[in-house]
C-alpha cells in the first residue's frame, strides 16, 4: 500500500467505516465532495474525507519541479 487516503464507498456499513475511521459509528456522514464515509460528527471531526484532502494537497502542490 502505498500511503495515500483511499475513500471509504457510501455502501460500506457505518460499524465498518468507524472501526477504519478510529470512531463511533454515530460520527460517520457523508463527504460533501465525493459521497464517501468521513468522521463527520463529534470531537477531531472532518469535515472533507481524507482521500479528498490528499486529493486537494496534492492539486495545491502541484508536481515537483
């Protein structure tokens, strides 16, 4: 694997995505940008899933010149 966010589809069950997410299962919701499963909800929450933020840093950083 090679260290880079993958997007929790919208299909997997909420128990599942809070055990990879590190939360209750209550604190998972929907990504705005790709529909993905996300830490939503609660303390240390995420607004934007991790697969969209490396996503956008790596847009942002643009390639190494």
């Amino acid at each position: 694997m090679n260290g880079t966010p993958r997007r929790i589809d919208s299909t997997t069950d909420r128990a599942a995505a809070a055990q990879l997410l590190g939360c209750s299962p209550a604190q998972v919701g929907y990504c705005p940008r790709c529909q993905g499963l996300s830490r939503r909800y609660g303390p240390q929450a995420e607004v934007i899933c991790r697969a969209c933020r490396a996503a956008e840093a790596a847009y942002t950083d643009g390639p190494a010149r």
